[in-house]
C-alpha cells in the first residue's frame, strides 16, 4: 500500500511538472513577443511602434531576453512563491487580473452547467420513458442537429435575434454602464440579466451531449436484472425510475459534468468574446493579443487547477451516489 501510494505521489508530481511546463512553453511558441508592436487601442486606431532599442530595454526589464531555461527556473521559484508575474498588458499583478475577471466566468460556467445538466438529465429521461416512440425520435433529432452548430455562431444566432431585432437582453458587457443601483437585488438583477445569453448559449452548446448519455444509460440500466427485479416485487414505475434507474444511470452523467466544466473554461474565450462579456475568456483572447505572457501562464494555470478541482469533486459525487465506488 505504501509503495503504490508513493506512486500515485511521483504520478501527481510528474503531471504538475508536465502541465506547468507546457503552460511556461507554449506562450512562448507564437511568433513575435510582447513588445514587437504594442496596440492602444484593439480595435487597432491607435498602434506604437516601438524602436529596437525600447523593445531591448522592455525585454531586459521582465527577463524575457535570457535563456529559456533560466525564465522557467525563475517562473517555477516565483510560482512556489505565489507570485504569477505581472501583466505586460494591463500593467499590473496577474493575480489581480484573475482576480477581477473570475468571477465573471465561474458565474456563467457554472449557471451554464446546473441547466445544460438539469435539462439533459429531464429531457433524456423523457426519450427514455418513451424509447422508439415519435416524441424520442423528434427529440433526439433534433437535438442531434443542433448539437452542430458551434457556439460562437450559436451565440451570434442569440444575439441577433434577441438582442438586435428583439431588444430584450444588451448587446455586451456585464453591468449597465453607469448604473446607480438602489441595492444589492438591483444589482443581482442586473447582472443576471446581462449573463443570461451567455449562459443560455453553453447551455445550448452542452446540452446534446448530456441527454444522450442520460438517454442512452438509462435504457441500458432498465435492461438489467435488478430493474426487473424491482418491478417484480410491486414497486411502482415511479419508484424503479428514481431509486434504481436513474441513480444508476446519474454516474456516468457526473462525470460527463465534471469534463463539461472543462470543456467550457476552454470554449468560453469564443462566447465571452461574442458578447463581449468581461470574464477570464475574453481575458486570454486579449493576453494571447498581446502575447503577454505572464498573463497567458496564469490564466491557463487557473484553467488547469479549475479542471482538476472538478475531477476531485466528481470523484467525492461519485462515492456518495455510488458506496462502492473508494474514494
């Protein structure tokens, strides 16, 4: 037990040192660096070129001009430190920079996977309850088809028609500009309210795939031995559903959850840009801009914590709906 347990030890470690090294390298693969040019304005009214000899000096101030393993020793001692570096682009600590653009995300990924999974779980118990039947082929079809388009054009889409001929939901940001709230509810409203098409796109953008997994494992649990077993003693249809069926067919769908979060901290650069909607996406499409490299290393570490956080909560999930799963 020991020796296996020093094992999955030197598996963690190695893992760690191959994600951070990744994150350190790739940055530095994009052609250019930091100071080749530097924008003002994105939308490009505004750019400064700088000389050869301001661009040195830059590239000398943030170590950027020494060996490339030299910087990853110096990022791995700042990293043991806490210290993520400081933005090129915002001119401040990346810390600060997560900081203020988290949230922004965390509220939309997570409102985009309690309803993306809800739904799934609802609508694939529905096609399953009614397998072979017009209801399941209509729902299943359509949702296959709709599960091809991509989410940035499937945010467009939204926002095109509730936003620019509807005129129900703002064209971007995350607040109304220059609001004075009168309290917190106010604001909570508001906020839900600008979220709301974000959310509903990685919503749409999920929802395919957890209702054919919910769809699909429940008819195959209502084809085993305990099922008919449970019908056999009297219980109710209701009751083989909830209790037996579908708490075993949920297993698979937590995990399905767990990689969804993942997927949608990769996939929200493209929604967050559509809506221009302040959180960390929109965030790493600027640094990547920007080749602002401490940035980008800190936006993809929280990423990459962020996903591992969620498989070591599926796994807790997993041993409360299942106890003969160890954790």
């Amino acid at each position: 037990m020991e020796r296996e347990s020093n094992s999955c030890t030197c598996r963690l470690f190695l893992t760690l040192f191959v994600l951070l090294a990744i994150n350190f390298f790739l940055p530095r693969m994009m052609p250019g660096d930091p100071f080749s040019t530097t924008s003002a304005d994105e939308a490009g009214e505004e750019i400064i070129v700088m000389t050869e000899e301001q661009r040195l000096y830059y590239m000398h101030y943030y170590g950027l001009d020494n060996p490339l393993p030299e910087q990853f020793l110096m990022y791995m001692h700042n990293l043991i430190k806490g210290d993520l570096g400081r933005s090129i682009y915002y001119k401040m600590p990346v810390k600060e920079v997560i900081k203020l653009h988290l949230p922004w995300t965390m509220l939309i990924v997570v409102g985009a996977s309690l309803i993306s999974t809800s739904l799934g779980v609802g609508l694939g118990t529905l096609s399953a309850k009614n397998r072979k039947k017009g209801r399941d082929r209509i729902l299943m079809s359509f949702l296959i088809a709709f599960a091809e388009i991509p989410s940035f054009l499937l945010g467009l889409i939204l926002l095109l028609i509730f936003s620019v001929y509807l005129r129900l939901f703002p064209l971007a940001g995350a607040l109304t500009p220059f609001a004075d709230y009168s309290g917190p509810a106010k604001q909570l409203l508001d906020i839900l309210y600008h979220a709301f098409l974000p959310v509903l796109t990685l919503s749409l953008a999920q929802l395919t795939g957890v209702y054919l997994l919910t769809r699909n494992t429940l008819i195959t649990v209502t084809t085993k031995d305990y099922i008919r077993t449970a019908k056999a003693k009297g219980l109710g249809e209701k009751l083989v559903w909830n209790r037996h069926a579908l708490r075993n067919a949920l297993l698979p769908v937590v995990t399905r959850t767990g990689f969804m979060i993942g997927i949608m901290m990769g996939g929200v650069v493209l929604v967050e840009t559509v809506f221009a909607y302040p959180g960390i996406g929109l965030t790493l499409r600027s640094a990547v801009v920007a080749r602002d490299y401490p940035l980008i290393q800190g936006i993809l570490l929280v990423i990459a914590i962020s996903i591992l956080l969620c498989n070591l909560l599926v796994d807790k999930i997993y041993g409360k709906l299942d106890p003969r799963v160890v954790i």
